[in-house]
C-alpha cells in the first residue's frame, strides 16, 4: 500500500466516525437514543441495506462468483416478499404499540416468558454474528496485509463503539448513508477498472460469453433438490423465511425501519430494499465474475491465501509445492494463449483453430487446473490443518490489491470496512436496546429514568462491543464467511420467525402454547443443524431449509398443543392493536 | 373494529397495494432478464 491509499482509508473512515458523533452531539432522550424516530424514507433504506450488506459480502460474494458462478442471486428472491409481509401486517402493529423492540410486541401478544425467549434468542444468535461480522474482514485483512489479526479486530470493534456509544440509534443511521455512498461508489469504480484492464478484443459481451463457457453465467435454476444449496425454490421458501425472520424479527433491522418517522418512511424504506437489493446482489456477483475473466488473461497464485502458501512453503511439503507451482505456471501459460485465441475468434477475427476446439481446449485445461488447486490444498492441509485451504474469500482482495491504481486500493479498503463497520453498529445499536429493554428495565429496574435508560444502553453498547472483539479473536474460518452467518441466522431464525407467526396470524393461540412449542422446536433445528453440518455421514437438511422447518414446527405445535389447553392469559391481536 | 379508525390514513390503501405490486413486477421483471442471461450465456 502507497501513502495515497493510507490517506484515503484512514480519512474515510475518520470522517464517518467523526461525522456520526458530530451529528448526535448533545443531549439525547431515551426515545432518541434507542429508537431514533425521525429518520426520512432514504435514511431508513440505506441503513436497512448497509446493515445487511456487511464487509463479508464484498469479501465473499465476488469470491463465490468466481468459484461458483452468478447462482447465489437467487437468494435474495425471497427478500421483496418478505418485506412486503413486512410492510402490510409488521409494521402497522410496531408503529401502532410504539415499541422500542420487536420482542416488546411477543409480552402484549402473549406473555413475559415468550418476550424472554425470543429476545434471548436473538442476543445469543446476533451476539455470535456481531463478532462474526469483525472477524471476516479482519481475518481476510490481516492474512492479505500481514496485519496483526487482533489488532484490526480491535480497531473495527473500537471505530464502531465510539460513534454508535455516543449516537445511539441516530448515529448509525447517519453514518450509514455516508457508508452506503462509499461502498457503491467503491464496487462501481473497481468493476469499471477491471472491465477497461481487458484485453481490447474482449467486448463485454465476449466476457460473459467465456464466463458462460466456465460456467459461470447459469443464474436460475429451476431443478428442486434438498442437496442444492441455492436455487429457485430454495430462494422463494427457504430464504423467503429467512428474509422474513431477519427483516421481521430480528432487531437490528427492526430497529432500522423503527427509526422512521412515520409508517410511510418505513414502508418505503423497505420497499426501496426490495427494489434494490436483487440488482445489487447481481452487480456484485458480476465483479466477481469479471474478476474471473480478468484472471484467464492474468497470473493467479496456486491459492490466493497467502497464509497457506507461506505455511506450506516453510513446512516439509515445500518442494512438493514447487513443483505444483510450476505445473500451475505452465497450465496457466498454455490456457492464456488459447484464451487469447478464444477471445480473437468470438470478436470476428480470423483463427488458426476452430473456436469449438479451442473452448475444449479451454475446458479440459481449466479441470487441469482445478485439480492442480485440489492438489496443493491437500499439501496445504498436510502442512498445516488449521489453516483455510479454501480460498474463494480471498480472491476479491488479492485483485485489488495486486490489479487496482494507487489510491484505490485505499478507497477499496474503505469500502470493505465501512461496510464491517455499518453492520457491526446495527448489531451493537440492537444488542444494547434489547437488552436495556427487554431485560435490565423489564426485569432489574422497571422504573428506570430516560436518562437512566440512556446511560444503561450506552454501557451494554461498550459491554457487547467488548464481547464481539473477543468473540472474533476466537472463531474460527468456516467453508465461507456469508455461509456461516445464515447458518447460524438460519437456526434460530425459523423459531423466532414461528412465535411471530402465531403472534400476527393465529388469535386463538396463547402465550403458555407458543412458548412449548418454541422451545422443542428450537431444540430439535439446532439438533438437525449439528447433525447435518458437523456429523460425517448424516445429512439431515441444508441449512436455509432450516428457517422453514424451525417456523412450521413452532406454528404446528402451538396450534396443537392450543387445542390441548383450555383458557389462557392471551390478549388477542385486534386487541393488542386497538 | 375501532382499531381500524385509528390507523394512519391510507395505511390499507390502493397506492400501497399498487406499490407493493410494483416490486413484485420488477422483481419478476429481474428473474426474466436473468432468465435470459442464462439462456444466451449460461448454456454454453
């Protein structure tokens, strides 16, 4: 890194730090604080999306393009649903109750215990994902730049805590629409320049058509299969649950769309998420596959982690190394002349060998290839087994740091902490209210001050900072990082999303069904995940199945055991929002 | 019910159903240019 990128990182992210404490100065209520409550429609849009496009999607989702193509759009399928559900039956309740968190809702629907449940649900769930969402870059980060790992998990930890302590609900917001900027601005800089660093012949249409060659380019897939982890039916039933658990009931996002300040803000806030979010995910998938193109013109490392290639180099599998090293230069000589050739038949001009010839050509060497990598990982394994031989991740950032001009890979760098850090706050700013909220006011001190509520929610915004640094410095890498945050989403999103379920739709069920019913069905998701992701030889359910299977059998349950008992301490919905 | 009247005015109203119907149209519109992609560069 030049000393213009260091200028461009280090004073984009001090003018969002500073920007957001500047901007919440002064005294706040606890109705400003926690909720926030005057954010225009824009606002309210931009803080939902930067919430949930953390680092890890601009780390990982390039990556996935360009191991497995454009496939996983179709998650995000089920995202203009859900919002919709969201719009016409959530949000006219929360607006209408004024609740500060969605579980506040699950106490005036049915009762404390099931408030409790949901809420800890969700602090254990977004607790491990807060510390998830700093780990994933930092890890990426540090291995790329050989900075030290639990400094960077500090640093991103400390940058979020000190406007999101001081600003509250308020200073994630604004910081997130500056954030938004950067990051956007970011990825359509980098995909122009990957674009213009083509080869001439090499016409976007051309691009794709390689990419397609390479397999890259099949977006839907209409086949049903439970082994298929993305496809069209996964996307409308699997993620549509997921996306509905996560933008209904989870708080940090609920808090995002509380903000606004009135239901038509929240309402289009959503709606410009469910207008935006398919595109966006496509763009982002295209860098990935542009990337890919980029490199069957460009050198690429046998694995794009440098700490694998460094752990096996000093390791006794050294020479073995080398030599897949060499093989790898020589494969990748051989395919960038044929590649080249490719590119000059598909833009018209006259070749030597039939354009049919050279895609096999192309075909048989890119599986040479790739069983080069399969080998060298198998060494990198031998040589050390904690480290990650999977490299998709690394990918993106190998790009720009080795590809882009001066001064962008600082403005990149930017772009893949703002978005950790628009993240981390929302999880912060949600963790801190609900446990204000809906444990230290509801069960230590029921007649807390404002004031008193603002300084309690400042601490648990430290207290959970505190935790999710130290949570990062001990996870560990998973097959890939956006993976591993739905996994764990997806195994206590389906209860949850049930308990609301019952909430908004079923009436006649109350508060002592719901809860039993929640509680066996949270243990038997979380028993079918461990099974199917840790036990070899079982396979249960992939995990965005997950969320449905966790919400039917919490609906099905409460509905039955409901016609099991008799009376209850339930207030019904019509009630609850009169 | 009375819990009808006091809602914001509009909060049912056909605007939004013909918004929300508008996101689902151009979300639809996206899974068909997708489609598309796929057929032309996707089978090759």
């Amino acid at each position: 890194m030049e000393a213009i990128d260091w200028v461009i990182l280090c004073a984009t992210l001090a003018f969002i730090v500073l920007y957001g404490v500047y901007k919440t100065r002064g005294k706040q209520t606890a109705a400003e604080y926690i909720k926030g409550g005057d954010a225009r429609w824009w606002t309210v849009g931009l803080s939902v999306m930067a919430t949930q496009a953390s680092a890890i999607t601009f780390l990982s989702t390039p990556g996935q393009a360009y191991t497995d193509g454009m496939e996983f759009v179709q998650f995000y399928f089920g995202l203009p649903i859900a919002v919709i559900i969201i719009c016409v039956t959530f949000i006219p309740i929360y607006h209408k109750l004024k609740v500060y968190t969605a579980y506040e809702f699950l106490e005036k629907r049915f009762d404390l215990k099931t408030r409790s449940l949901a809420s800890i649900l969700f602090l254990i769930q977004r607790g491990l994902a807060a510390g998830i969402t700093i780990y994933a870059p930092a890890i990426i980060l540090s291995a790329v730049l050989d900075w030290e790992l639990k400094y960077l998990n500090i640093i991103i930890g400390v940058l979020v805590v000190i406007y999101t302590v001081s600003g509250g609900t308020k200073a994630v917001n604004v910081t997130q629409k500056q954030q938004m900027v950067v990051i956007m601005g970011g990825m359509i800089a980098a995909f122009v320049l990957i674009v213009t660093q083509l080869p001439d012949n090499v016409t976007m249409d051309n691009a794709l058509t390689m990419a397609g060659d390479a397999d890259k380019m099949k977006i839907l897939d209409f086949k049903f299969s439970l082994d298929d982890r993305y496809n069209v039916w996964s996307a409308l039933f699997g993620a549509s649950f997921l996306m509905l658990s996560y933008f209904g009931t989870d708080q940090s996002q609920v808090q995002r769309y509380l903000s606004g300040k009135s239901v038509k803000a929240m309402r289009i806030g959503l709606l410009f998420n469910g207008l935006l979010k398919v595109p966006m995910q496509f763009f982002i998938l295209l860098v990935g596959v542009m990337v890919f193109v980029f490199y069957q013109f460009n050198a690429t490392p046998l694995n794009f982690n440098p700490a694998a290639q460094k752990a096996v180099m000093e390791s006794p599998y050294a020479a073995d190394y080398e030599a897949l090293q060499n093989r790898h230069a020589s494969i990748l000589t051989e395919k960038q002349g044929v590649q080249k050739e490719y590119a000059a038949s598909l833009s018209g001009e006259a070749v030597l060998t039939n354009p049919m010839v050279l895609s096999e050509q192309l075909e048989t060497l890119r599986a040479a290839e790739e069983d080069n990598r399969q080998q060298a990982r198998i060494l990198i394994e031998k040589a050390d087994d904690s480290i990650e031989t999977n490299d998709k991740d690394f990918v993106f950032i190998h790009f720009i740091l080795n590809h882009l001009p001066k001064g962008l890979i600082g403005l990149l760098l930017a772009v893949i902490l703002s978005a950790a850090m628009s993240s981390t706050a929302s999880e912060l700013n949600a963790l801190s209210s609900t446990t204000t909220i809906d444990i230290y006011k509801r069960f230590t001190n029921k007649n807390s001050t404002d004031d008193n509520d603002v300084r309690m929610s400042k601490w648990f915004t430290l207290l959970w900072g505190a935790l999710a640094i130290a949570f990062a410095s001990f996870v560990s890498l998973f097959d890939n990082l956006i993976q591993l945050v739905n996994f764990i989403g997806s195994v206590f999103y389906g209860t949850i999303l049930g308990i609301f379920l019952v909430a908004f739709y079923i009436k006649k069920v109350k508060g002592q069904a719901v809860f039993i019913a929640a509680v066996i069905s949270q243990i038997i998701v979380a028993t079918c995940a461990i099974l199917h992701e840790f036990v070899d030889g079982i396979e249960i359910l992939p995990f965005l199945w997950l969320n449905p299977l966790g919400a039917f059998l919490t609906v099905g349950m409460a509905v039955w055991f409901q016609s099991m008992f008799n009376g209850g301490n339930a207030v019904l919905v019509e009630e609850v929002s009169s | 019910m009375d819990s009808k009247k006091q809602e914001p005015k509009g909060l049912y109203s056909k605007k939004w159903n013909t918004a929300y119907a508008m996101i689902i149209i151009a979300n639809l519109l996206f899974a068909i240019i997708f489609y598309v992609i796929s057929g032309r560069y996707g089978g090759n």
